[in-house]
C-alpha cells in the first residue's frame, strides 16, 4: 500500500477484500462482501470473501468459534456477510500465489449474515462460464459481479478519467448539454420525445452535441470537451447501441492539422494511461486520404495490423496504348467499362482445396462480387489456376510478379466496379488476416483517414447528400467546386463538380475500426448556403432545421473544428471485445431491449392521455 491510496475503512470494514498481506499477519481485521464459495470440511468452514477489490480467505473453526461456525454453515454463495478476526500467514503449502492475498487468511471470531440470496441464474465465480447473453443482461447486478465485467468496467472508468485528465490539461472546457432538443441530424433516425406542457410538439434527444457545440464556438469557450450520450434510431450491430457515450470535442481558431495534432496527442496519452501495456503502432500515426485508403486497403477504416495490400493488376493487362488485351474476357471487359481488376495476396495459402476455395468465392459474392478469380503458387513454383488457361504463361507470370506472391501463396482476384472490387478484396483481406493471426492483438494501429468526398449523389432524392456531416467544410482547393453543372444551385445533377469536392474531414481508426470522425466545419456563411443547397435543403428548410445555428452564425463565428470519439468502442478495442455491449453497464439488446428493466413497455394510458397520443395500430395499445 502507498501513503496515497485512500483508506476505505467503515464500520463494516477495516480492509477490503483484495488489501491484507503477509504483513498484516497478527493484526485483527474486519471484511465485509460476497461469499465467493465455500467449502465445509465439517469442523474447518472456508469461506473466499469477495468485493470488488478482491477476494479474501476466511477460516472458520468449530472448536474455537462455535457460534460464527454456526452462522457459517448457513451461508451460502452470493450471501452477503461481515467478518471479524485475526490475519494470519497461511500454513506452509497452502499458499495461493493467484490470488494477491494469497499468503494470508483471516481466522474469524465473528460471522454476520447481512443479506441472504438466492441461487444465482448463473455462476458468479467462474470467469470463463458460457452464459447465454440474454440471461446475462436480465441479471446484470449478478454479470457485473462477474470478474470479467469488473475488470472491463474498471477499465471503462480508467478510459473516461484519463479523457478528463488530458483535455482539462489542455485547457479545455468541460460543458454540458441538453437532452431534449431539436434534430440533430447525423444521418439516423431520431428519437422523439412529446412535450405535456406543448401539446402537438416533441422534443428530439440528440443524435450528437453538434450544433450545440459549434454555438459554443460562437459563444466563445474555445476549447469545448464533453463525455456525451448520444442517441440514434438505428438498427444495430456488434458495434451500435440505441444509445452510446462519445468523447465530443470543438477548438476555435484551429485548421485540420491543429486538430488532427491534438487529437493524435490526447489519444496516446489516453492509451498510455489507461493501457500502458499495449504497444502504439506508430506514431505519429499514419494518415492516408480516403482514396490511398480505398486503393491501398480497399476500406475506410483499415486494420494496419498486416500488409496483405490491394495489388492493381490492371497495367500488366492492357496493352502498349492501354487497352484491355489480357485474353481473358471477365478482365477484359471490366477493364474496357471502366472496372478495376486488383488481387490480394494471402500468404501461405495455396493449399486450400476446392471447398475452401469456394467458400471463399462465397464470401465474395455476399460482399458484392460477381466472382472470384484465383491463382494457387505451388511448392516448387508450379501455378494452379482455372483462369491460367486463357492468359498466357507469360501473363500470368507477369501477374504473380506483380503481386509479389511467393511459392506457396494464393492470389485472389476480383474484377468488377471499383467499388465493388474494394468491397469485397477489402472485406477478403481483414478476413484472412485474422484466420492467418496475422494482427497482433496486442497492438494498437491508430491511423487517420481524411480528404473524404464531400457528397454522395443520391438518386432518389436528386440531390447530393453530404458523406458524413452536413456541416463539414471544403478542402480550400475546392471550394470552387461547390456547384451545380446547371448553373442552378436548386438543379443539381450527378455530374456537377460539386461530386469531386474533398471535405474537410478525418476520421481516426484503430485495427479496422472507425474509433472516430470530426471535420473542420464550413462556418462561412456563404459556403454553409451553397453546401446546403447542394443538400436539397431550401433556405426556409435550413432555417427550421438549423435555424439556431445559422442565427448564430450571424453574429460573429471563428474558424472552428472538432471531432467524436467513440467512448464505447475504445473501451471494447481495449478490453479485446468485439462487441460494445462488453463494455457498457446496462446496453439494450438488437432488437432495442433492455431485459433487465423491462424497457421499452407500455405507457399508463394517463401518460397518453396527458400528452394527447393515441398509439394507432400498435400491437400492444394499453389504451385499446
Ligand atoms: N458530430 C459528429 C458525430 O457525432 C462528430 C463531429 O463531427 O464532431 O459523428
């Protein structure tokens, strides 16, 4: 123990579980906690005693102590219990060098039975126990017990500490902001809350701090951090909650490297003090711009873990002026239409058979592909490829240099649309490289993604839809670019040079996850107009959806930017989880749910009536 370590004695306790030590052996003692387990030898009751900071050996005799032998033999597991005695070392060869207290137990004169319970749903004790997931969210308190999610928990708590630490540090300002607002949009559905005092009116929660945060900006704080809850309606997924927990962030006078550079900074200094065990790849970290990213790794939010980079096959397949000349008619004509033909190269894999090979093919249909092309380097330098009979040997030579596989690699190809070909070679890679271990799961590869296309054409609403956030700026070169081809800001089409805008953009990713994403934000008024008009939005459109923000925007913004980070996936990339709900207390299941409290349910048909609602066609109307 330090001189700082704060005491958390009270009457209940002297120590917690996890404290005495050798040292302490002849000193009396009290505990209090769960019992862990419990072994009756008749005469000799052991008890491990267990709180969160540890677990705790008590011995009681019969002989010595008959009434608290009395009280022992009733516990049971899970029953919460007060223990009075003396530290002792244990006997020579019953030590447990697992456990820190290990050398010691407490020989105890009195047992009080706080609280009794039931037969846990599951084993609190056993670390590695296989529990269905539903049964541990309906039982949380118990799952939390659990030493797996204690340790998560505390390392989630550990992760939001040193965010603090860092951005007060650094002269941020930590503000809080409302629940109930108006639509933020982020690109998901809202959730609506009625307003009783407003009848016919709702409130949005938000999607995310942003409009807020940039007013802040106007409002002059600066530096503006917040460990904010945000809430989107969406389907969700391994890595998506109804409702999560960003790390939201705004600096005013600031371009992109500025944020980029103290983002960079906060990040490992966060990673050092929460994890100073795992290994930052490199740093600084990497930067790739969206189309390097897409090119190199066929995704926006590479693993950087492994190599096994996209190859582009296309110069080895045309000929001296550039047309398609391979022999093969697959590369040929997506080569001829404006498609891409790239390759992958999985090390050492030349020896899957047939099945395995075409399992693979399957996996690449259902990322998008029409098919997969493959080349098998032998032992011994033969190649086995169903595609070698229509090049020729020296093409296809010419295709393994390219590639720079070795004997015993297989070559995956796939031609196809340039999207489609990133998708699925993108897809392929992170898959074969976590089958092949190639990704240390120690490291920690943090790389950033920037200069994403400003919008995406959509051709339903004819219109361009801004790629992440609809008030990212413009990369100043092509701010000339924020036009329609027509000359009508109200006509878009997907020709206009607006589709080749560059926005202001970075995300931060780590081991192929996108941790993520802020922007520089347009706060010049003309610009802010003309991207929204891209967006399809009228002016009176704008005002009622940003109407706060643009009123502000009046009365003085400073150049300004930021970024979210997610708090729930750092803290699962950190833990080794795959899916956020490792990391969160209470999280919902996928089809919304919170199985612990019930949620959501009915409303009292009072409650409806307050706010005027009538659920129409609801299969569960409590009012019906
Ligand atoms: N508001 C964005 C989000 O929540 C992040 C940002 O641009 O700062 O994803």
């Amino acid at each position: 123990m330090t001189d700082d370590t704060p005491s958390l004695a009270t009457p209940y306790r002297t120590h917690t579980c996890g404290q005495l030590r050798a040292t302490d052996a002849g000193s009396p003692a009290k505990l209090s906690g769960w019992v862990h387990r419990r072994r009756d030898l008749g005469h000799l009751i052991f008890l491990d005693l267990r709180d969160r900071h540890g677990i705790t050996q008590i011995v009681v005799d019969r002989t010595e102590q008959p009434e608290a032998h009395a009280v022992a033999s009733r516990v049971r597991t899970e029953f919460v219990i007060s223990v009075d005695g003396e530290v002792a070392r244990r006997l020579e060869g019953t030590e447990n060098p697992k456990l820190p207290t290990g050398d010691i137990e407490l020989r105890v004169a009195d047992v009080t039975l706080l609280s009794e319970a039931l037969t846990p749903p599951f084993p609190v004790n056993e670390p590695n126990a296989q529990i269905d997931e539903s049964l541990r969210l309906k039982y949380r308190y118990l799952d939390i017990r659990r030493e797996p999610m204690q340790r998560r928990l505390l390392l989630r708590s550990r992760l939001v500490q040193a965010i603090r630490e860092v951005h007060h540090a650094n002269e941020f300002v930590e503000v809080e902001t409302p629940l109930l607002i108006k639509s933020t949009p982020e690109g998901a559905r809202d959730f609506i809350v009625p307003s009783r005092l407003q009848p016919g009116t709702v409130y949005a929660l938000p999607q995310s701090p942003q409009q807020l945060k940039q007013i802040l900006m106007v409002a002059g704080i600066d530096r503006y951090f917040q460990i904010a809850r945000c809430l989107r309606d969406e389907d969700l997924r391994g890595d998506r909650q109804p409702e999560f927990t960003q790390l939201d962030l705004e600096m005013s006078f600031v371009d992109e490297g500025a944020v980029m550079d103290f983002v960079e900074r906060m990040i490992i200094e966060v990673s050092r003090a929460t994890v100073p065990d795992r290994p930052i790849q490199e740093d600084p970290f990497p930067r790739f711009t969206y189309d390097e990213a897409i090119d190199r790794f066929g995704s926006d939010k590479p693993d950087i873990r492994f190599g096994m980079e996209l190859v582009d096959l296309g110069p080895r397949l045309v000929d001296p002026s550039g047309a398609p000349a391979s022999g093969f008619r697959v590369f040929d004509e997506t080569l001829a239409s404006g498609g891409r033909v790239k390759a992958v190269v999985a090390p050492g894999m030349a020896g899957l058979t047939r099945r395995e090979v075409d399992e693979l093919t399957e996996r690449a249909k259902r990322f998008g592909a029409k098919g997969l092309a493959y080349l098998a380097l032998e032992p011994g330098g033969e190649i086995k490829s169903p595609i070698a009979k229509f090049l020729s040997e020296e093409l296809t030579r010419s295709i393994v240099e390219e590639a720079a596989a070795n004997e015993g690699d297989l070559i995956l190809v796939v031609a196809d649309q340039a999207e489609v070909v990133a998708e699925a070679l993108g897809r392929l890679r992170v898959e074969l490289g976590g089958r092949l271990g190639l990704a240390d799961p120690d490291v920690l590869a943090y790389c950033w993604v920037h200069r994403f296309p400003m919008y995406k054409w959509d051709p339903e609403g004819g219109r361009w839809d801004a790629t992440h956030n609809p008030f990212s700026g413009v990369v100043p070169d092509d701010e000339d670019l924020l036009v329609t081809a027509s000359g009508d800001p109200a006509k878009p089409s997907p020709d206009d040079p607006a589709g080749r805008a560059r926005a202001l953009q970075y995300d931060v990713v780590l081991n192929g996850w996108e941790l993520g994403g802020g922007s520089i934000r347009i706060w010049r008024r003309d610009l802010l107009e003309r991207s929204f008009g891209l967006q399809g939005y009228s002016l009176e459109q704008m005002r009622e959806r940003f109407g706060a923000m643009l009123d502000a925007f009046d009365y003085g913004p400073p150049p300004h930017g930021g970024i979210a980070i997610g708090i729930d996936r750092w803290a699962a990339l950190f833990s080794r989880q795959t899916n956020i709900r490792e990391v969160m207390a209470f999280p919902k299941t996928q089809s919304g749910a919170d199985l612990m409290l019930d949620a959501p349910s009915p409303p009292d048909p009072e409650q409806l009536a307050e706010l005027g609602l009538r659920f129409v066609g609801a299969p569960r109307n409590p009012g019906a």
